[in-house]
C-alpha cells in the first residue's frame, strides 16, 4: 500500500518546502471534507427562524435541532475513529463524509420535528467520524515540526464551509426555500469522494500499523478490547450505550421535561464509565479530564456560532442580506483565526498559544453585543472575536491527538471529542433559556466571557496532563512528536518534551 512519504527538516528551505506533494495533497483532501462538513453543519442555524416558522415551534425548541447532531457524536466518534485505527484513516474518511451528507439530504425532506431531529441524528454520527478521521491522518502525515500548522489550515475548512453556507443563504432560501439549502448540500460531496479515492494512508499509521495488520488481522488494533472482555462486561457496556443514548434524547427533545437534571446526570455517568474503561487503570483520569476540557471549550464558542445568526434576525432585525454580511466576516474571521493559531503554536507551543490568544479575546466579548446600529463595526468586531476565540480550536486536534498513541489515536480523539462536543448541545439551548430572562445578546456574551475563562485555567494550566500523572506516574507525552513515530519526525536530539515547543523555538521557548 503507497503511503505519504517521510521526510526530515531541511536547512535553509521554508517550512512550506518541507511539506511534500503527497502531504499537500492529503491535506486538500481532509480540508474540503472538513468545508463540507462546516457547510453541512450550520446550515441548520441559518435557517432555524424558518423551520421554527413552518414547524411552529418555540426558539428552545428550535435550538433543539441544532443540539440533536451532538447526541450520536460520541457513538459516532468512537465507532468510526476506531474503525480508522483498525483499517486506516482513508476508509474512516469516506463512510464519515457519505452518513453526514446522508444526514444532510434528509434535512429537506424532514415533514415535522421529530423527522428532522432524526437526520440531525445521522449527521451528527458522520461529523465525528470526519473529525477524528480528518485530524488523525493529516497529523500524521505531515512533517512532525508543522503539526500544530497542519491543524490550523485543516480546521479552516470549517470556517470555509460556513460561509460558502452563509453566501447561499441569501439567494436560496428567499427564492426557494430552506429545504433547499439541504438538498443544495449534498453536492459537493461527490467532489470530496473523487478527491480521497487515490489517497495513500497516513504515514504514522502505515509504518506503525498498516504492515503488520498486512501479515496478520491480528495485528490490527482493536481499541474497544476493553469494553468487550467477557460476556457479563459485553452486555454492561451494551445496556450502557443505550442507556446513554437514552438520556441524551430525552434531555434535548421534550420527552425529557422536568427530568433534565437527572437525565444529564445518567448520561454522563454512563460516558464516564467508558471513559474509564477505555483509559484503563494510568489512563482513566487523562480521558475525563480532556472530556471535560473540550465540554467547556464547546460551552465557551457555541452559544455565538450557533445563536449569532438567531441574534441578528431577532434582537438586530437584519434581512436575510445583512445576515449574510455578518456571518461572512464571522466565517472568515474564524478561518483566519485557524491559520493563525497554527503558526502561533508551532513558535510558542500549543498550550501557551491557546491561554495567549482566549486572553486576547476576551477584551473583545460584550463589545461585540453592544453594537447596534453599524453593521461594518459589528462585522469588524465579531471577525477579531472569532478569529481569537474559535479561530484558536484551529489547534485543539494537535492538543487532543498528541495524548494517544498511533494505534488508539482515532478512537480516543474521537471519543474524547466528541463526548466533550455534548457542551455544543447544551451551549444553544442553554444560552436560549437564559435569553428568557434577559436579552439574547446579554446571554451569548456572559455564557462566552465566563467559559472562556473556564478553558483557559485547564488548557493554560495542563490540567488534565497533571491530573493524568495522578494515577499514572507515566502519563503520554505528546506522540506526535515521538522520536520514533511518524511522517517527518524529527531527530530524537531535536525533539522536545511533551510537544509543547516546535524545534525552531525550543532554545527560546521551554516548556509550554
């Protein structure tokens, strides 16, 4: 099997001359799946006032549907992400990209709430298999100094799709309707299928995993090993995912009134034990920590990405028009934030480019909301807010894949992810209850200032590495820095520890 090229550091050439055809092609291939799947994703926010509309529904009822994606993300995740550990990330790639676009045809056809409730349940199970397939094998296949780089431009993609979205909003859905935007959707995807059909495997995963799973199907990994080792374990852990998915849907759709709390606890638990289970005796506490980081990351950026365009039609009265406008520099403004946030943290490393840049934000939070009459000030303002706050997730793929090893990285970052995604579920649905009881601008901006601080205490302290150390005295480094992994790796010499400074700054910059 052809496989991305390895490649050392070369001196006197810029980094861009480091990175290979093959590896510059890889990363075409995960960024137009990754562009797809931000288009797919928000046109659900764009059209929520018209569905609402149609469907005569309330705004939390409404905010529901954007939170019914995330339910199946953590099932989706771990499935899919494992099935890229065991068969490779390509064949990962392309069933995630065919259910969200499945997901995504659905959408239009949807005749009432519950049915389109269900197909956001379909694309949910599809944008977490992109992203823990999309993160792994372009980490892997790009020069080991320029990994934080390679996620930046990869989570751009995202940004790119919301606002090639935002764009056909306003001349779809007045003249047609918002089925249409759906339908519109699932066209591109033949693009990103035609693109990944020739792709070799990622480098990190061929050299480590594809030869021996060659020779032998037991030298495929099977991370799910531990959920299913014995009959009574097998059957726990069945009664468990269900009982998960159970709570999940019942907290975001009203079957769950009066019951929320409770239903959010059993849930979490449940996710807990598998949490566990997963990480083992030294690992299990890593897992919980990061789920929880990236819980609050999503309860910090959500509420605006997925309220903004609700904002702007109801508390601003835009037009379709001036909708668009605004999501254009917010969509933008993020893109360049990834670009950003990948050069930031290849120079300082990734967990001091992500407190740095969530500090700067937050200056810019309720300055955002206090606009009312000046839509270029308004656009100006929200481009620099998204540019520092979910421009900096351009890099968290770097920070979440550099805690696993090659042979659970998919499945672990998919599950971790995405069970940490459930704070995207809650975050809309949260920041519209709250908007109850004072205006929906005053909610978004409180919601985003306080979580903000939240991620920046665990990402900029290394709390879940430190707490991961608690019961295992070994915890992982970053593995996609390994002296001995990986498509680029460096000389072991040249290597820092725990992935935290790129090559080039670690006389400058130690430690992270």
């Amino acid at each position: 099997m052809a496989t991305l090229p390895t490649d050392t550091p070369g001196r006197g050439r810029r980094w861009w001359q480091e990175v290979t055809p093959p590896q510059w092609k890889a990363m075409f291939a995960a960024w137009i799946g990754y562009l797809l799947d931000g288009f797919d994703f928000v046109l659900i926010t764009l059209v929520l006032t018209e569905i609402a509309a149609d469907f005569r529904l309330s705004t939390a009822t409404a905010a529901s549907l954007i939170s019914g994606a995330f339910i199946t993300r953590w099932l989706g995740g771990a499935v899919l992400g494992a099935m890229g550990d065991r068969y490779g990330r390509k064949a990962a790639m392309i069933s995630s990209i065919l259910l969200y676009s499945l997901g995504t045809f659905a959408c239009g056809f949807a005749w009432d709430y519950t049915s389109l409730f269900v197909a956001r349940l379909v694309i949910g199970l599809g944008m977490a298999g992109e992203y823990s397939a999309s993160v792994t094998y372009v980490l892997e296949s790009w020069p080991t100094r320029w990994r934080n780089r390679a996620s930046g431009f990869l989570i751009s993609g995202y940004a790119g799709g919301t606002v090639l979205a935002a764009e056909l909003y306003k001349w779809v859905v007045p003249h047609w309707g918002w089925r249409w935007m759906f339908w519109i959707g699932v066209l591109p995807v033949l693009v990103a299928l035609w693109v990944r059909r020739a792709l070799p495997e990622a480098g990190d995963w061929q050299k480590e995993i594809g030869a021996a799973a060659t020779r032998s199907a037991e030298g495929r990994p099977n991370p799910f090993r531990p959920l299913f080792t014995g009959r009574l374990r097998s059957g726990g852990n069945a009664v468990l995912a269900v009982a998960a998915s159970m709570a999940l849907f019942c907290v975001f759709t009203p079957l769950g009134t009066g019951y929320v709390p409770w239903l959010s606890a059993a849930a979490a638990l449940c996710l807990t034990a598998f949490a566990v289970q997963l990480g083992g005796r030294r690992g299990w506490l890593l897992y919980v920590s990061l789920m929880a980081t990236v819980f609050c990351a999503f309860l910090y950026s959500w509420p605006i990405q997925a309220l903004l365009p609700t904002y702007l039609k109801t508390g601003l009265g835009y037009a379709p028009g001036q909708v668009t406008d605004v999501m254009f520099y917010a969509g933008f403004g993020t893109m360049a934030g990834c670009w950003l946030a990948g050069f930031v943290g290849d120079r300082l490393g990734t967990r001091r480019a992500y407190t740095y840049t969530l500090l700067a934000s937050l200056v810019f939070v309720f300055p955002v909301f206090a606009v009312r009459d000046s839509l270029p000030a308004l656009g100006v303002l929200v481009f620099v807010l998204l540019a520092l706050s979910q421009g900096i997730s351009g890099i968290l793929p770097k920070y979440l894949a550099g805690h696993f090893p090659t042979a659970t990285r998919a499945a672990s970052v998919g599950f971790v992810y995405n069970v940490g995604a459930l704070g995207g579920a809650a975050a809309p649905v949260l920041g519209a209850r709250l908007a109850e009881g004072m205006p929906l601008g005053r909610a978004l901006a409180v919601l985003t200032f306080g979580l903000t601080l939240v991620v920046i205490l665990l990402v900029g302290g290394n709390v879940p590495q430190r707490l991961g150390r608690l019961v295992g005295r070994q915890a992982p480094e970053d593995h996609l820095v390994s002296a001995s992994g990986g498509a680029g790796a460096l000389p072991a010499s040249s290597t820092p520890a725990s992935g935290e400074v790129s090559p080039d700054s670690a006389r400058r910059c130690p430690g992270g």
